[in-house]
C-alpha cells in the first residue's frame, strides 16, 4: 500500500505532543484536555496498529510496508518496514501507552502535561526503533528514547530520582556509543548503512567479532544482562509507576529485539562463536537474580530482579537458534511486556493509598481489596508461567529450544522456574493473605473503575495468549524460519 502506515505510528504521537503542548492549563491540576489529547492520540496508534497486523500478510518473509526517503543528501536514508516479529513489538508499544496515561489519573500532579507529552515523544521513539531499516535510523531512535525516559526518572521520581536517572543514562549511553562506531565502520566497510542490504551482501568475517561486540555492549546494558544490570532496581525503584511500565514492558524489549535483528541477522558467524558467552550469562542472570529476588522486601525491586531473571531465559532462547527457542523467545518477551506492566501497576494501587511499597506494611489484603486480589494472582502465575497463561507459552518453547542445544544448559535454567515461583508466590502471600496486622490497611479502597480496566485489559491477552498462541506463533513463524536459514546457510559458507 502507499499510505505511509509506519510514519503515521511514529508521528502521531508527536503531533499529539504537539497539541497537549499548546493546550491551556485547565482550572484544577488535572488539566483534562491534555489527558483527553494524549489518551487519543495513543489510541488511535492502537487502532491502527491493530490494522497494520490484520491487513499484514505473515506468509512473507520480506519487509512490508516499506517507506524509503533520501535524507542528508542521501548519506542517509529514513527507511522503515516491518516483518512478523517487529509487528508484534509495536502493538505491544501502543498497547501499553494509553493504558499509562489512563494510569496517571492519581500518580502524576504536578508537571502534567509535560509528563504526558514525555509519554508520547517515547511511545514514537520505540515505534521507531522497531520499524528502522537503516542503522543509524536506528540508533537515532534507540538512543533518543533515553532522554525522555531520563526526564521521566529524574523529575517524576522518587527520592533518590536523580542518582538513579543519572545512572540509568551514563549505563546505557556508554554501551551505545560503542555501537555507533560499529555503525560507522559498518558504513566504511560496506558502503550502506541499509539493513536489508545488508543482509542481502553480508559483512566479512574477519570483521563480525568485534562488531558484534560493539553491539553486544549497548543490548547487553538495556537487555539488561548480568552483570551490567544493576541500574534496573534502581531505576525501577525510583521511576514513577508508568515509567517503571514503560521501562519493564518496552524498553528491554528494545535490546532483545536488537539481538534477533542486528546479532544474529548481521553477525552470524559471530553469533555462533559466542554463544558459550550468552549461555553462561543467562544462566547467570536466571539463577543468580531469582535469589536475589528472594531476599527482597521492596515489591518494586523484587519486580525488577525478577524482570532480570525472564530477560535472561529471552537471550538464552535467542542463541539457541533454534525455531522453538527464537519463537519462545519473542513470545516471552510480548508476555513480560504484558505481565511485568501489570504487576508494576499492580504495585502502583497499593503504594498509592498507602505510599509503602516494603512487602512487610501489607497483609490480609484478601479481604478488603478483592477484585485486586485476583488480578494480582492472575498476574502473579503468568509471571511464573503456569499453563494457561502466556508466560507459560514462551518459558516452554524457550527451554525446549534449549533441551536441544544442551541439557545441562536446560536443567540449570529450569531451576529458574522452580525460584521464580518461590519469590513471587511468596510475594503474593505476604502481601494478599495472613492477618491483617496493619489497621491503616482498613482504610484502602478496592480497584477503582480506571485501575480496573487497565488490568482487565493486561489479563485478557495474558489469558488468551496463553490458551490461544497461534495468533502470536503465525505471525513470526515465517520471518524465524527466514533468519534461522540465512544464519545456516552463512556458518555452511565458513565451514
């Protein structure tokens, strides 16, 4: 088709940013219009989107919806497109920002429309980071999504905001430089920048490790991977409830995405030579996080540890290179979009009425916040992927993926399953059930009708996906198998 889709994703949110921007502050500290502005604008990206994957056809492999503009005298050029894996990342994308701004109903007062226009100007930049075909189209959005997300940190923030936006953005910045002098040399040493070029001509051997390298220091930073994860708690614990969202449920995405994408479809035989690195860090990450997790009494940290913990069974199930590990891990990483979003929230409506967020201040909730007691346990099993739910779908084709690598490999993640359910069904009880201790607990309010929805639209796919994958499973099969045969066909060459 020639109406530009992908432009109107990455510019409708600005255009909104626009108008919330040029907005009259309202009489009270609400400011409606501008709530009204940025709820429509993301979801009209939802709705469009949505379009995107049912007009999207799943049974080619090549990129559709392909927009190519000559840009700085044809030095570079905007090009965007998507396959079936990056269209699953921007639904999940525009999935998760409305329901954000819905969230800032009680959480954000002051600064409101700079906050929500915040929202936006990152809503186009991860729209954008998965539609690139060029690299430093690429690295323009990857990168530029680190000052709102900075701002969003450092302003809206907790006590400590500061120390912890500070951190979050010298830790991946430095990763990304790295990657913009592999782009760079990318560039000098194919003449293109092009990633579908790229992919068609190939990059030589001799240059792939340290390339791959280079990119791997700015994935690993945002993926996170141990031990390059300790700005996550940090930036988890300070950030405001739908910046702690839009971290856990988009933003790591973004480097997982980079693993399938640039990794692999750009340094095979890279790839294959460091896959004993990958494993021993996932492995890491899954086994060595969960205790942490454990020992945790903020339910904010142990969130995040815990988000360590799922993204290391993602980079496990990406160098499996397998079909079921590549597949798993994608539908891990929309899940963990979908369940680590809620459980933040989650967090979010208690910390609000009782502004604690220490495991120990709750108890007994059971009985006066009951619609939040079973949204919270529908969440809390996704996260330890029990059948039926869609953490259960990508955990297992993950470890299958691996069972066929390495046994060993498999069994040690599998024990990331067994203290996955420790921590956070432990979570679940300490706060949900036993006595009702604290008398200040009497005073909550159950869900109210916004936090409600917001839930309720999280746990239907984490349901459904978890009966029903196929929706998911058809749309990447195709472009997996694609890259499975290319990366074959390209170790075959060195062999």
């Amino acid at each position: 088709m020639n109406f530009p889709f992908l432009s109107s994703l990455i510019l409708l949110p600005l255009i909104g940013s626009f108008f919330i921007l040029i907005t009259k502050p309202g009489k009270n500290t609400n400011n409606k219009s501008a709530k009204y502005v940025a709820l429509f604008t993301s979801f009209s990206n939802f709705i469009i989107s949505i379009y995107i994957w049912y007009i999207f056809d799943p049974h080619i492999f090549d990129f559709q919806f392909v927009e190519n503009k000559s840009w700085i005298n044809g030095f570079i050029n905007y090009k965007v497109g998507i396959d079936g894996i990056s269209i699953l990342f921007i639904i999940l994308t525009t999935l998760i920002s409305p329901l954000c701004i819905i969230s800032v109903n009680n959480t954000v007062t002051n600064k409101l429309k700079e906050f929500l226009i915040a929202i936006l100007v990152m809503e186009s930049l991860m729209i954008g980071v998965f539609c690139s075909l060029d690299l430093v189209i690429f690295y323009l959005f990857f990168e530029g999504g680190l000052i709102p997300m900075f701002l969003i940190i450092g302003i809206w923030g907790g006590s400590r905001r500061v120390y912890s936006a500070f951190k979050f953005f010298l830790f991946t910045l430095l990763g990304s430089v790295l990657m913009l002098v592999a782009i760079i040399s990318i560039f000098w040493i194919n003449g293109t920048t092009d990633i579908v070029e790229l992919y068609k001509t190939g990059i030589h051997v001799k240059y792939q490790y340290l390339l791959w390298l280079a990119f791997f220091s700015s994935f690993a930073v945002k993926t996170p991977m141990w031990p390059v994860h300790t700005w996550l708690p940090d930036a988890h614990v300070e950030a405001p409830t739908a910046g702690s969202v839009l971290l856990a449920a988009i933003l790591l995405k973004m480097a997982g995405y980079g693993f399938i994408r640039f990794s692999i479809g750009l340094f095979p035989v890279a790839s294959e030579y460091f896959i004993p690195l990958i494993y021993f860090l996932s492995l890491v990450a899954i086994v060595y996080t969960s205790f942490v997790a454990l020992m945790q009494d903020d339910m904010k940290k142990l969130i995040a540890y815990s988000s360590v913990a799922h993204m290391g069974y993602v980079t496990l199930g990406i160098f499996t290179m397998t079909q079921q590990g590549l597949e798993g891990s994608i539908v891990q990483m929309i899940s963990h979009g979908l369940v680590s979003a809620a459980l933040f929230l989650c967090v979010g409506v208690v910390y609000e009425r009782m502004h604690s967020r220490l495991i120990a201040s709750y108890g007994g909730i059971v009985s006066i916040m009951p619609r939040y007691a079973v949204l919270f346990m529908i969440f809390t099993l996704a996260a330890i992927g029990l059948p039926g739910t869609s953490g259960f779908i990508g955990e297992f084709l993950i470890l299958m993926g691996a069972f066929k690598k390495s046994i060993i490999v498999a069994t040690i993640a599998t024990l990331g399953v067994i203290l996955g359910a420790a921590y956070m069904l432990w979570l679940y009880k300490r706060v949900i059930f036993g006595k009702l201790n604290n008398i200040e607990l009497i005073k909550m309010l159950d869900l109210n009708k916004s936090e409600t929805f917001i839930l309720v639209s999280l746990a239907i796919p984490t349901l459904v996906f978890g009966f029903y994958p196929e929706p998911l499973l058809n749309t990447i099969e195709v472009s997996i198998n694609n890259l499975i045969d290319t990366y074959n066909y390209q170790i075959s060459l060195i062999e």
